[in-house]
C-alpha cells in the first residue's frame, strides 16, 4: 500500500541522508526483494536496501568485498536455455503450463506473444499493464508475455521487477513462469535453490496481484484476475539441455515476503533509532563507516553467503563476538537462551546456567558422554 504524501516524503528525503549527498539510490530488484524475505529479521538490510544503498560498494568500503554472483559461462548457458524454452512463440513454454498447471484448459495452439518493447522501465511497465489489460478484456486465448516489466510498490516508491515470464490462461488467471539453469535430477532439484528462485516469483506474484487489485477497481469493481499462488518453474531434465518443468506452491513465501514488505513501509522506526548524523555512503572513511553500520543490528545467518553482499563483513563480526547464529539457524534454535559461544561453553562445564533448562541440561550430558568416551580412548 503507498504511503501518505507527506509521510513518504518525509522516510525518502530521510533514507537520502543515510545514503550520503547526491548518492543515488539503489533500485530494489526481485532478487534484493526476495533476500529480504529469507532474513526478515535483520534490520540492517532492511534500512539498506530501503534506502537504496548499494551494498556491493558498501562492502568493499568496509574491507570485506562481495564474492559471489553467477560466472560469465552460466550467465551465458542460462540465456541459451531460457531462449530454447521460449522458441516457436513459447510453444514448449506454453505446453509446459499446460500439462502442470491447466490441463483443463483447451492446448495453446497459437497463443498470443504481443511485442513489449518500450522505452524506460516506466515505459515497459505501462506496456505491459495496457497488454494485461488487453487479456483480461477478451478472456478465452492463451498470451505469453515474454520479460514484462512489474512495479511493486516499496516504501512508497515503485520497484521496477522482470520476471522471465508471465502466462494469461483462457480463464484469465495470470501465472508466473521462472526459467532456472540448474538441473532437476530424476524430477526434483537443490531444495536451497527451488527456495531462492520460490522467492524471487513470490516477489513477481505481489506485484501482479497489486496490478490486479487496480484493474478490478478500475472495470467498476468487477472480479480482479486471479493471480495463481503455484508458478512455473522450468529447469533442464538431468544433465541435457531439454527443458522440464514444475509447479511450486509459493503462498508460504508470498506471505513471509509481503509481511517484510510491509516491514519496509514502516523503516523510519530503524532509521529514528539511529544515531544522529548517520550515513552509509562508501565515500566515509573506514572506521566512521564501520561504526554507522554496526549501529544497526544483524540477522546473520550462513545463508546470508548466498544472498547478501554484505555477508563477509557480518559473519566476521559475528564470529569476533562469538555469537552461535555463526553455526546455524538449527543450532540456535535449539540453544534457546544460550546466545554466544561462551555461554554455551560455561553452560557446558557446569560454570553457568539453569539446570532446568533443557538446552543446558542437553549440553551437560553431551559434555559427560565426551568426557567418558575420552577416557575410554585413554585406558
């Protein structure tokens, strides 16, 4: 939902201090989106990525430079993939949607692929919303609509997100479809992957049912087109480059996605919190930047690697202060009170903690157990 005028410009002229004079801001994309929505208990990235900081910039500023991302060879092997998925008008596409999502539905034979071509993001978003329009309007023919352009409103500004592709059914539900160059093997893939990319089409859903939500006001409060919740995802089968597919339920990710969109909106608290002065811009020394960014607290965690460019620089400070999220979300879990290395260690001893507690007592008989097979390994 925007926010007020008065309020909104007020939270961007403030996230324009904390990126620094004349800085620009960042666009947030549907990956940066979707990472939020893995952490959304860390509050550092949210003000960053609210304010349009750019992190890459920002962690080499601090001395612990990004290091991951795709390769140039699987840039260039996904591009190829996703152009053999989406060759002859997206007959393959289209007959993948089919089989896994609308078998009722009659075969696409000669669906609509309209041009979306534009200038700006402004420009291809409009494009793309007078072509879903178009849809809705003459109900009944399969469209594909090959890269649109979506706005999505964050913190009361429009975040410009292109997903692979989006599917118009005869019925008139929309259907987000992700290409992905990682293989499915006998049928299924990398859990960690199908979460990411989960996510990130989570991300493009909000977007449209947004979209959606307007077109039903504006037909007069007509039924708004159904946005459906299990997208598309296309991978190749095994170790070819022939295309499969399958369909992913996304309702839990839309959800926790659409609550830290929301957090967003309210990220003045975050940023009123701070200290007086604040500023992220890599042009500040070290030790002044440094102190700006552990004025906001993190969630790390060792999937933050994966997805944060400033992972490097908060898995560093996590370990100097010794804290277990270091080990795992699993293991912090069931550490329960037990927040730093040292607790867990004294508590392990018998120097510190409730024995009622049932993380203690655990640690004390696993440190026992160790103990006693130490001394067996001696004799």
């Amino acid at each position: 939902m925007p926010l007020p005028r008065t309020r909104g410009t007020a939270l961007r002229q403030r996230l324009a201090e904390l990126r620094g004079p004349d800085v620009p801001a960042k666009a947030l994309d549907a990956r940066a989106l979707a990472a939020l929505a893995a952490n959304p208990g860390c509050a550092r990235r949210a003000i960053l990525d609210g304010a349009g900081v750019n992190k890459t910039a920002l962690a080499s500023a601090l001395g612990s430079p990004a290091a991951f991302g795709q390769s140039q060879f699987a840039l260039t092997r996904g591009n190829a993939f996703e152009a053999k998925v989406k060759a002859d008008g997206g007959a393959e596409l289209l007959r993948l949607v089919h089989e896994k999502l609308d078998r009722s539905a009659e075969p696409p034979n000669g669906a609509r692929v309209p041009d979306l071509t534009a200038t700006g993001p402004q420009g291809r978003t409009a494009r793309t919303e007078l072509e879903l329009r178009e849809a809705a309007a003459h109900p009944g023919a399969w469209t594909l609509l090959d890269h649109p352009m979506l706005a999505l409103d964050v913190a009361g500004s429009p975040a410009f997100l292109e997903p692979d592709a989006v599917v118009v059914h005869p019925d008139g539900s929309w259907t987000v479809v992700e290409i992905k160059s990682f293989p499915l093997l006998d049928g299924s893939a990398d859990p960690a992957k199908v979460g990411a990319a989960a996510r990130q089409a989570a991300v493009y859903v909000l977007a449209l049912e947004e979209f959606a939500a307007r077109l039903g006001a504006e037909r007069g409060g007509a039924p708004a087109p159904q946005v459906r919740h299990r997208v598309l995802l296309v991978c190749p089968r095994d170790f070819s480059n022939l295309p499969a597919a399958s369909a992913v339920d996304i309702r839990k990710q839309r959800a926790v996605t659409a609550r830290q969109l929301t957090r967003l909106t309210r990220i003045e608290d975050i940023a009123d919190a701070l200290p007086e002065g604040t500023c992220f811009s890599p042009e500040l020394p070290a030790e002044e930047l440094t102190a700006a960014v552990q004025s906001v607290p993190a969630t790390y965690a060792p999937e933050c690697l994966s997805a944060c460019e400033l992972a490097f620089h908060c898995r560093a400070r996590s370990r100097q202060e010794g804290a277990v999220t270091t080990l795992g979300r699993p293991v912090r879990a069931e550490l329960g009170g037990l927040t730093t290395v040292e607790q867990v260690l004294a508590a392990a001893r018998g120097e510190a903690g409730d024995p009622a507690d049932p993380a203690v007592a655990a640690l004390r008989r696993a440190a026992a157990l160790r103990a006693e097979a130490l001394e067996a390994a001696c004799r």
